[in-house]
C-alpha cells in the first residue's frame, strides 16, 4: 500500500499509510489525487469542520509525493466566543499530520446583518492577503458536493442569472490568486468518514443548526426533495450544462471588453464606445460589471439590480453622470468613462 515519497520510517509517514490502510480512505485519497493535477506550491484553507480537516489530510499526502510545499491557514473570524478555542484544538489535531497550522484572526468590528456573507467576504481577503505574503498562487478550498447543490438552489431563490446560478467552479481567481475546489466531487458523507478516520473528531460549527440562516433552510430543503426523489445526477447533468452556456457567455464577454473599452493609464479610468452597450443584454451586463469592479477595486461585484439601473441610464442620451461601486461614471460625446471616486 506504499506511496511514492511516503517512507515509512518517518513517523508522520507512517501515521498517514496507517490511514490509508482504510480501503474507503484509500479510494478517496486516489480519486482526489488523480482529478488534482497541481504541481505548485499551494494554501490549504482550514476550518475544523470535516470537510477541511479531510483535505488536509488529503494534501498532506499529496504534497509528500508531488514534492510540493503547502501552507496550512486559519481565519479566526471572532464571531463565536469560542472560536479562539476551537482554532488551537484544530492547530492540535493538523500536528498529527506534521502540519503548522497558522492562525490568522479577524479584528474590528463585527457584522450584526448578513453575517455569513460578510465573514466569507472577509475570510478570502485574509487568505488572499497570506497567499500574496507567501508568494504562492493556490489556495485550496474545502467545498464539497453538498455545497455545489446548495450554492445551485440558493442563487435560484436569489433570483440570480447565468453566471451566479453555475459560478461554483472547479477553478476561480480572484486578484490573480487561483481558487481551487477539489473537493466538489465529494460527498460531506464521505469527508466527514474519512475525518472520523483520521482524526477521531472535528469541529462543530452551531450556525450549521440555525435555521436564520438561508444556507440552512436551503439544505432542510434539499433533504426534503431528496425524499421526495430528487434525482442528483440529472441535477449534475443540468448545472454542467448551464456551465457549458455560461462558458459561451463568458468568452464573447471578454470579447467586448476587449474591443470596445480602453484604458487611460494617465487617471486609471477604463473608457467604454458607444459599440460597448450595443451588444446582447447580457454581454453588456456582465462586461459592465468587470469595469466597475476593476476601477472600484471591489472584491465582489456590485448587486445586479443596480448594475441594471445604471446601464439603462447610461443608454439614455440625455446621460451626464452617476456613481456606482466607488466609481463616477461619465458621458464625454459618444464615450462613457468610468473612474475611480476619490
């Protein structure tokens, strides 16, 4: 059952092939390995919950036989009163794995609306912030099959386009840092079997049980319709296919900004032809977008319905100027300039 790299003199090696010594671990381990394909230096982003304490484990092997360094990183939110606590007990449980666990803590003021939003707004600032640190261009994320579906339901009810409804990717960037989800072929049953295996146990998040939040309301739902028969594979047949749409979109999105917008690098504004809004309504929205979120240096893009409200302001010729996402936004003759607002 060796590994390529993985002696088992070493003490560490030894506790992870005694591991994958479990058949369903070692299935698991080899399906991830093969649909990985990585081989940088990677961030693996921790939060004590099963899913990412698997892939922790998970990577840990990986890294020892890609020959690859990988940094282990927490971001203690603050949110809880024992958050503190739960960080140092999972920086314990990764020292199995001869893993450093460093902990990055979120000070300032805390939400008191929209708080997981917020917090997940927040959490890959500060990963983002440490991969840039680290000058490392991956980072990992544990997000599973049961997130996929949950994402999916979610933006519908948001009422949500193309884009956000299959914009859970196997693969994002943000701020030229690639997100990686490896884990989205994986069920939460499976990881949560393979973190029991491992480690014995694994943090419980109580905001998992509170029915406030959405994304709770959202996973009852799922497990009704479950129930009722819901069939997963025809569900994964459909958002592969809204993703093969949204790829489509996508391209002749970039085309448009590419064609008809332009950058002055004298005031860091992006200027958009009058060609740039004569596309399909959805090209435009989405090229739209990108621009404010550049120059307005968002991490998010503004809400949709604004993004709307000012495209069709914009399109009236009697249009002078507005703002949106920290930005001002101009007429000049046949031309629309988009700048930064100080």
């Amino acid at each position: 059952m060796s590994l390529k790299n993985l002696n088992a003199s070493n003490k560490t090696h030894r506790f992870l092939l005694n591991k994958l010594k479990n058949k369903k671990t070692f299935q698991i381990y080899k399906k991830f390995e093969k649909g990985l394909n990585l081989s940088e230096n990677f961030i693996v982003a921790v939060s004590g919950g099963p899913d990412s304490l698997a892939l922790s484990f998970l990577t840990r092997i990986y890294s020892i036989e890609k020959s690859i360094k990988v940094k282990y990183v927490m971001i203690d939110h603050k949110l809880r009163k024992n958050s503190t606590k739960e960080s140092r007990i999972v920086k314990k449980l990764l020292q199995k794995l001869n893993c450093n666990l460093e902990i990055e803590t979120w000070w300032g003021t805390k939400p008191k609306t929209n708080i997981q939003s917020v917090a997940r707004e927040k959490r890959y600032k500060l990963l983002i912030g440490k991969a840039k640190k680290f000058k490392i261009n991956n980072i990992l994320l544990g997000h599973h099959k049961d997130d996929l579906y949950e994402n999916f339901f979610i933006r519908i009810l948001r009422g949500s386009g193309l884009n956000g409804i299959a914009s859970f990717d196997k693969r994002s960037k943000e701020k030229n840092i690639n997100l990686i989800r490896p884990l989205l072929n994986f069920s939460k049953q499976d990881l949560e079997s393979l973190s029991k295996n491992v480690f014995e146990t694994f943090i419980q998040d109580p905001s998992n049980k509170n029915d406030l939040f959405k994304r709770i309301k959202i996973r009852k739902l799922i497990k009704n319709l479950q129930s009722e028969g819901l069939d997963f594979k025809k569900l994964n047949l459909t958002i592969q296919n809204l993703k093969f749409a949204n790829e489509s979109i996508k391209f002749f999105t970039k085309k448009n900004l590419y064609y008809n917008s332009s950058i002055n690098t004298k005031n860091k504004s992006i200027l958009l032809s009058k060609e740039f809004f004569n596309q399909p309504e959805e090209i435009v929205f989405r090229a739209f977008t990108e621009v404010i979120k550049i120059v307005g240096k968002k991490y998010y893009p503004v809400r949709g319905k604004k993004i709307d409200k000012i495209i069709n302001k914009v399109c009236d010729d009697k249009f002078i100027k507005t703002t949106l996402g920290n930005c001002i936004i101009k007429r000049v003759n046949q031309t629309i300039v988009v700048s930064k607002e100080h």
